[in-house]
C-alpha cells in the first residue's frame, strides 16, 4: 500500500520514469504471450517454440535493466535519517523499490495481456485482416496458467533486479545511498563549509574502476572463440529476424564480447575523464575529466550496454544486407524495439541521476561566480569525449562479431 501511494504522489517526472518501466514490461510480456500463442498453434514443435522463448531473455533483461537505472534515481528510495526514525530503514526501502517496480510492471504485463487477447480476436473480432491469428492460435483455447505464469516473469526479474542491485551491500558499493562519493550531493544548508566542500567536490580524485583490463580480457576471449566457432560445420542454432543462423559457440563468443563492451564501459568512462584533463588542462577541461572520473560507474556501464546493444544490431544488419533472407518479422522488431529503447532510456536516466548528485557542486560554482557558461562547455566536453570513446569501440566489436558468423 506504501509502494501505490507513494506512486500516486510521485512528481509528474518520476510518474513519467514509471510509465516508461511499464511500457517496457509491456512489450517483453507481449512477446513472452506471443510465445505461447505460438505453441498453442503449433504443438508439434516444441523446440522452436523453446527457441523462442529462449530469444525473449534479453528483452527481459533490458527491462529489468531498465527498471535498477528507474529505481536507482528514485528519491523516495534513498536512505535519510529522518525514515530510519519511522523505521524505514536501508533493508525496508529496497524491499519498497521492488514494491514500486512489482506495481509499474504489473500494469504493464496487464496491458499485454489486454494487446494479446485483442489481436487474437478474443476480445472483437480478429483485427487487421486476421493477419495475426495464425502465429498467436486465435480461434484455439489459450492456457490461462500459462498465461500468467509467463506474465509474472517480468515483474518477478524486475523486482529481484532492482532488490539486489539497491540493497545496503551493493549501494555502497555503487556509491548510491546518501553522499556521493565526488559527486557533492550532500545536502546544502546555506552555510559557507557546505557550498566550499561542494565546489571542491568535482576535483576530489576518484578511484578508478578495475573493470577495464577484465573488458578487455573479455572481448578477446570472445572474439577468439567465434573465430574458432566459426570452423564448426555443424548444426547452426537459428536467429530470430531471418538472420543466417550461426553455431553455438560462435554465439557464444559474441555473448562474451558483449559482456566486456558492459564490463569496460566504467573503466573507459574514467580514462575519458584522466585524457580530457591531459597536457595543461583549463577550467571547462578540468571540470568535465574530473566529473566524468566521479560518474565512471553510474555512467559507463550503461553506456557500454547501449554500445552492446548497438553493436549487435549492426552485425544484424550486416548480415542481413548479405543475404537474401525474408525482412525482420513483427516480433523480432517489438524484441530489437524493446532492447534498444529500453538501453537508451537507462543512458538518460543515469544521466539525470548523475545531474541531480551534483546539483549541489553546481548551485555552489554558480553562487562564486563561475559562468554559465563554463558548465555548458563542460556538458559539451563530457559528451564529445563519450562518443569519441564509444562509437568506434561499437563499430570496431560490430564489425570483430560479424567476421565469424559470415563465414
């Protein structure tokens, strides 16, 4: 009951953040539907449709990915003493963030379920021609357990993400709770202490995250074990879209290369940070290496999921403009859909998170007298040093992926 009446009473922005969670669960719940209405219509193939509902892991994960970078940003979730007197302490907030999540992902998983029954003709009559009756088994009985079993997935991976990414363990270590470590989000009395700390906060040095080296590592591995997959002249495993299917430890390698573009996006963020402050640095320089040091972790692994993401799709498209395969069907458009916004709306989010623990530094530079200015062009430094880093890291994996599934 706390969860909903904090989500009635929530700025019209945190509602917003919200509705983009249950839009999320809504499109990874209507491909998980879609999944079983194609079983219903087809139960004479079993293993595609398990191949099937194995594709709808990573538009289940850009939600619950999605949902941790919402949640991250909520204040209502954040420890202070005053909710520790009411008995609202670290333990009982998380528990409450997973509540607010259950709650946005549940009403988007019923809007998918309303989606679903409509386009199977269950609600009025079959819409568009019919033309989706065959792949959803309009006219056969849909298992309602099924149904709901496979609805409850989203809120469930949501709600244990969000509960194990904010416990007091992890937010320590992610630097969340309370005073940012860099960043200057303690609170600001007025006094003269608070606003010097506060502007002397962005230059404090920040630790470097150790993941870079671990990336690299990664990406190695996984581009060395594709290339080798590449030689195996088995069974290939189909991909979904119309996509030449590729085999198992081919995708396998891509899955690793993938998760060190994630594991190096921190690391790559500070060393942004350390090269925009190299050789006599000035102000707006200064500022933007040493914020961007302070945010490598909040910023760079959400980054490095987009630059994944964005990296996948191009090998896609590669590898479909090579072949003469039949255009990506409707569900593997709502699955890339999926993925791709949900990866792009976590970058903004973190970003508006980011903004707000540093609210603080810059009311402070802004009473001594530092230009607007200033702070635009450091904005501007911070995001042209990002898309020098990531952009060609994601054309460069793009093109290391595509080599072995082509041949």
């Amino acid at each position: 009951m706390l969860a909903l009446r904090l989500t009635r009473g929530a700025h019209p922005f945190l509602l917003v953040r919200g509705l983009l969670v249950a839009a999320a669960a809504a499109g990874a719940g209507l491909l998980l539907l879609c999944v079983l209405g194609y079983a219903v219509a087809h139960p004479d193939r079993p293993y595609a449709s398990a191949l099937r509902l194995a594709w709808c892991a990573p538009p289940l994960a850009a939600c619950a990915h999605l949902a941790v970078a919402v949640a991250r940003t909520d204040p209502a979730t954040r420890p202070r003493p005053g909710l520790c007197a009411l008995g609202l302490g670290p333990v009982r907030l998380t528990a409450l963030a997973a509540a607010s999540t259950a709650v946005a992902c549940t009403l988007g998983s019923a809007l998918a379920l309303l989606v679903f029954l409509y386009l199977r003709g269950d609600l009025a009559g079959l819409p568009f021609g019919g033309a989706a009756a065959e792949p959803l088994g309009a006219g056969r009985p849909l298992p309602l357990p099924a149904a709901l079993t496979l609805l409850a997935l989203v809120p469930a991976a949501a709600s244990a993400a969000v509960a194990l990414a904010l416990r007091p363990a992890g937010r320590r270590r992610a630097g969340g709770g309370g005073r940012a470590a860099g960043t200057g989000a303690a609170p600001d009395t007025g006094g003269t202490a608070p606003a010097t700390a506060a502007a002397r906060a962005p230059f404090a040095p920040a630790p470097a995250p150790t993941g870079l080296p671990w990336g690299v590592a990664l990406m190695a591995a996984g581009l060395a074990l594709g290339m080798h997959g590449a030689r195996d002249t088995g069974g290939a495993l189909p991909l979904p879209g119309g996509v030449p299917g590729s085999p198992a430890p081919v995708l396998a390698g891509w899955a690793l290369l993938a998760l060190g573009l994630v594991v190096t996006g921190p690391g790559l963020t500070h060393l942004c940070g350390r090269l925009l402050q190299a050789y006599r640095p000035g102000a707006a320089r200064l500022l933007a290496g040493r914020t961007l040091m302070a945010e490598a972790r909040r910023l760079g692994r959400p980054l490095g999921v987009l630059c994944a993401v964005l990296a996948a799709g191009l090998t896609a498209s590669s590898l479909y403009a090579a072949t003469d395969a039949r255009p990506f069907g409707p569900l593997s458009g709502l699955g890339a859909t999926v993925v791709l916004a949900c990866s792009v709306a976590a970058v903004l989010v973190a970003a508006v998170e980011t903004r707000q623990l540093r609210a603080g530094t810059t009311s402070a530079l802004l009473r001594i007298g530092a230009p607007a200015g200033l702070l635009r062009s450091a904005a501007l430094l911070r995001a042209g040093a990002l898309l020098a880093a990531f952009a060609p890291l994601t054309w460069l994996a793009a093109t290391l992926t595509a080599l072995p599934l082509r041949g």
